[in-house]
C-alpha cells in the first residue's frame, strides 16, 4: 500500500490553513500534513527542513507570492495551487505535475486532485513546475489601475488612487479614505489587494495603506508598528503581526 503523501500547507490566513487541514484529513490514504505555514520566509525553512512530497500554495500572500517562494527553492516539491485566478489563467496549471484549487476549497474539487495524483508513477518536480510559472507570468497583467469606482446614491463615483490614504476592511466591504471622504467600495480588501499598483501595502489583515502618505513609523508592542499617514485626518494605523516581515523589507528597501 502507497504510503500518504507528506504535506505542508503555505497561507496567510489561518482560517484558511486550518479549513484546508481539516479536508485534506478527509483523505488521510493520500494525504499527511506534516506542518503549516503563515509566510513565504517560514514556508522556505520549513520545506527545505521537511522535504514534504507536496505543498499547497496559496499565491497571494502580503509581501511575497507563493511564485516568489517556489523561486527560492533548490528542490520544488509537487505544488497544488489555492488560487484566485480566472478560467482563463487556470490553464496554465493543467499540468501532470501540479494541480490548482479555487479559494474556497470544495471538498468534491479536492477529490478530483486525489484522483490526479494516482495516475503518477513518480513525482515529478523542479523542471515542470518552472515551465508553468513562467506560463504563468505571462498571463499575469501589469497592475495599471489609476482609479476605483464606486456607487453612491444611483451614481457612479472614479476615485483616484493617488488620492487615496489607505483601504480598510468593513465586513465584506471595504471602506477608501480620500481626504476627508469616505467611500465604499462592495470588493473585499483581499480582492483590491491583488489589483493595486506597487506603492499600496497591507500592513494587516484590515489594513491597506498608500505607502506615498506615509508620514512616520513607530515602532508598537507586540512586534507591530503604528504607522501615521499624512492625509487631512494625519490618520494613525497599527500594523498586524504577521505582517511584520513585509513591513521590515518596505522599511529597509
């Protein structure tokens, strides 16, 4: 009998760590979860320490992306992305060496990975992996997004980016301050996250701020920082902890 495939599961977000450890123990012939992590930097340690069979990968994460981890690695396990990526960019996952689930996983998707995997003989590895991030990094598009509609009393409102202090998270929407407005916008901060050009940071799991506002940073308890921006309400804003790292290499840049 085959033994389980040994797995590390790489995400930002714990909730989703944790819901995806629970379905893969639905599948304990195929799967074991050998350990989880938060970040790419933890995810590199713990993969070269480990060497898992597999790794799911979540792609966007605060930072550095789940390409930017695999781009570290000597040796590249099989990878089976957790994505947020149209049909059409999926494509280019459909390969014998990886596979993609669309966030939120589905148990009855995920059996169709399981399939997927007993039709390998061997695992195949680094060259493969590489073929298809370079696929994928030709379907990505440059973020060139100036501008963010929003609707306000039956009006379409184009907010400029550039006048934008920072985003922040309000149930499933996600509230733009500009000035001494504040607008609503009906996307998630996760989904703007993957849209906003280079000079946008999310400092926590709430938080996106325009780093071009910036006006000084603090360092706070708990390995967190308070960070107060130059806009008309000179706004301060905390940092999250997991966030630290992507704060320490915007800092030291």
């Amino acid at each position: 009998m085959k033994t389980p495939y040994t797995t590390i599961i790489v995400d930002d977000e714990a909730p989703a760590r944790l819901g995806l450890e629970n379905l893969l123990k639905a599948f304990p012939e195929t799967f074991q979860v050998i350990d989880t992590a938060e970040n790419v930097t933890t995810a590199k340690e713990k993969i070269e320490h480990l060497k898992p069979d597999i790794i799911f990968l979540d792609i966007e994460m605060p930072g550095q992306t789940g390409f930017d981890l695999l781009a570290q690695l000597q040796i590249i396990p099989m990878v089976v992305f957790c994505t947020a990526y149209d049909e059409y960019a999926l494509k280019a996952f459909e390969t014998n060496s990886v596979d993609y689930l669309v966030k939120p996983v589905k148990e009855s998707r995920l059996k169709k990975t399981v399939e997927k995997l007993k039709t390998f003989n061997e695992p195949v590895y680094s060259q493969d992996i590489l073929s298809v991030l370079r696929e994928i990094s030709a379907l990505k598009q440059d973020k060139k997004m100036t501008s963010i509609t929003v609707k306000k009393n039956n009006k379409l409102i184009f907010v400029k980016l550039d006048e934008v202090a920072y985003f922040e998270a309000s149930d499933n929407y996600t509230t733009i301050h500009c000035g001494t407005q504040k607008h609503l916008s009906s996307e998630t901060i996760s989904a703007l996250e993957q849209k906003l050009p280079d000079n946008f940071l999310r400092i926590h799991r709430g938080i996106i701020i325009n780093k071009d506002f910036v006006k000084d940073i603090q360092k706070y308890f708990n390995s967190r920082y308070t960070i107060t921006l130059n806009n008309s309400k000179q706004s301060s804003v905390t940092s999250g902890r997991s966030y630290n790292a992507v704060i320490k290499d915007w800092i030291d840049a």
